[in-house]
C-alpha cells in the first residue's frame, strides 16, 4: 500500500508541471504578464489492458514496446495535443493510435475538457542496447497558441511521464558521457525549475520573460536558460522543442545534463537559429532532476519534471 502510494504520488507530482515555477514567476513577472497552470493526468496500460503500477518495465521477453497512454484533460476547456516519445532523452520515431501503420515523430489528437484519449503506441527494441534506458513520455497541450493571446504566459503545455527500460543487461544505466561541468555558472536568481529568456547578466532578481521573440530566417537567436533549484538533487537535465523539433545545444548534444548544489539553479547562454522558413514558431525547455536515477531510488525524493514557459518566434 505505501509503494502504491509513493506511485501515485510520482504521477500527482508530473501532471503539475510548472506548478511551483509558475507561482514564483508570477511574484516577480510585470503585473500584465499573466500566467496560466492548468493539469493534467497520465498513466499507462498494457497490451492486456490492465493499469501499469511501476515505472520500471522489463522488457526481456519482447520486441516492441506495446502499451496505451491514457491521457486525461484536466484544463479548463478543450484541447489539441501532442504527443511526443524521447529515449535516452532523445525524440524517437514511434506508432500510435490504430490506423497508423508507419512511424510518426509527432501524434496529434484532440481532447474534449474532462475527457480522457487512450493512445496505443509501440516501438521496436530489439537493437536496444544492454541495461536501462529513460522513456519519458510527453503530452504537450496547445501547441499553436492564438496570437491574439500573446500577453498571456503559458506554461501549461501538458505533462512527462518518466519510465526505465530493461531488455537486457543489468539495472544500470550505462552512460557514455559526464555531466556537463565548465559551460555555466551557479545562478544569483532562486529559480526552481526552468526559466528561458535574455536576461544573461547574473542577477538575483526576475527579469521579464519575453512572450515574442521577432527574427529573420537563420538569425542566430541567444537565450539565457536557468535550470535547477530542487532540494536533494545534483544533476538535471534539460531539452529544448522549437514546435514538433528537438533543438541541439551548441555542443551538438541532444540536451544538456550538469551538476549543481542543492536548491541552486545553473545559468547558461546558448544561441539556437531561426528557421529558414517565415512563419510562427514556438520554443519551450523541460527540465528533470535526477534524470538516470530510477523512480525506486527517488522514492520519498521530490521529483522535479518542469517545463518553461513558452516563447513564440516570429521568422519575417
């Protein structure tokens, strides 16, 4: 009964996204920024149908992955999603729903509010290498905001869901790379969760988050991301989306995983280019603690999966 709990728990502590970062913003944000947090549910059942109790899967026996993401609305009105599957932290290609016979980067749907979608999704993993692998399933809700609302901050994109899978192999994770070290310094700002805008001098008070960012095609456009501020974790890890696209960090990597003390954030500058096509886009960061560490050794932990707000760049 008490691990159900701690599991229920895990998923309360997801579906909030932003929760805690959103009440710190709006203290410092200009009063007509207004930012919004709505909730929503996710969970999991398997291919016979029955709720997934862990987040843990052993995958020995199989060679796909073959489960149903059952989605819940919890927002105040209805909704277009999307849906998204990293491993390891990098976007995948995937099958969902049931008509879909080739793989899709990106799943769309539509959810009524107070509704719930059931989402069958499978992905081969017979070349999946030895020991765990992070899934972190991904929902983002409203993805093309009207302009018209632009004033309003928006951080309630939907919810991540994290999972470790096993086919083989011990219950490790194996990685092939260190934490990031040297790219940035500890921030002055007490940020507890994700913040990107262009305030790159270290200061220790909130600055403006920028709702419209206007550029030209290929402009090379400079962020100041701050990440982290949990009590109890060390390492976190962020990603980056431009719409449906993972953005690299401009050290090639797929997302940036670093160090830093307990309830401190790190502070970085990072350049991402527009695209070379004019249009609306829109840029938006996550970041988790504790990101190759299982939901068993977190438990009694605070787990910290956050999105930032969202930024919509105009390419004119």
């Amino acid at each position: 009964m008490r691990k159900a709990a701690k599991l229920i728990l895990c998923i309360i502590l997801g579906s909030v996204i932003g929760l805690a970062f959103n009440l710190a913003v709006n203290s410092f944000s200009p009063p007509k920024q207004k930012v919004i947090t709505e909730s929503f549910g996710l969970k999991m059942k398997d291919s016979r149908g029955e709720e997934v109790t862990s987040f843990f899967l052993d995958l020995k026996d199989r060679d796909e992955f073959n489960y149903t993401v059952v989605f819940t609305n919890e927002s105040r009105q209805n909704e277009n999603f999307s849906l998204y599957l990293l491993l390891d932290y990098v976007k995948i290609p995937f099958h969902a729903g049931t008509a879909l016979s080739m793989p899709v980067n990106e799943y769309k749907f539509n959810v009524a509010r107070g509704a719930s979608a059931e989402i069958p999704v499978r992905f081969p993993i017979t070349s999946l290498p030895p020991n765990l692998h992070a899934l972190a399933i991904n929902i983002v809700a409203n993805k093309e905001n009207p302009s018209e609302k632009a004033e309003e901050i928006k951080d309630y994109f939907g919810i991540v869901a994290r999972y470790a899978l096993k086919k083989t192999g011990n219950s490790v994770f194996a990685l092939s790379t260190a934490p990031d070290q040297h790219s940035y310094e500890i921030a002055n700002m007490p940020v507890r969760g994700i913040m990107l805008n262009q305030q790159f001098e270290n200061e220790d008070n909130f600055g403006t988050l920028p709702t419209i960012i206007r550029a030209k095609p290929n402009e090379s456009i400079k962020l100041a991301v701050r990440a982290g501020g949990f009590a109890g974790a060390d390492d976190y890890l962020v990603w980056l989306m431009m719409d449906d696209r993972q953005l690299p960090f401009p050290d090639g990597k797929p997302y940036w995983w670093f160090e830093a003390p307990p309830e401190k954030a790190a502070l970085r500058q990072i350049e991402i280019n527009a695209p070379e096509k004019p249009g609306r886009y829109e840029v938006y960061g996550y970041v988790m603690n504790s990101p190759w560490d299982t939901m068993t050794e977190l438990a009694g932990k605070e787990i910290g999966n956050r999105s930032s707000h969202k930024i919509t760049l105009l390419v004119e």
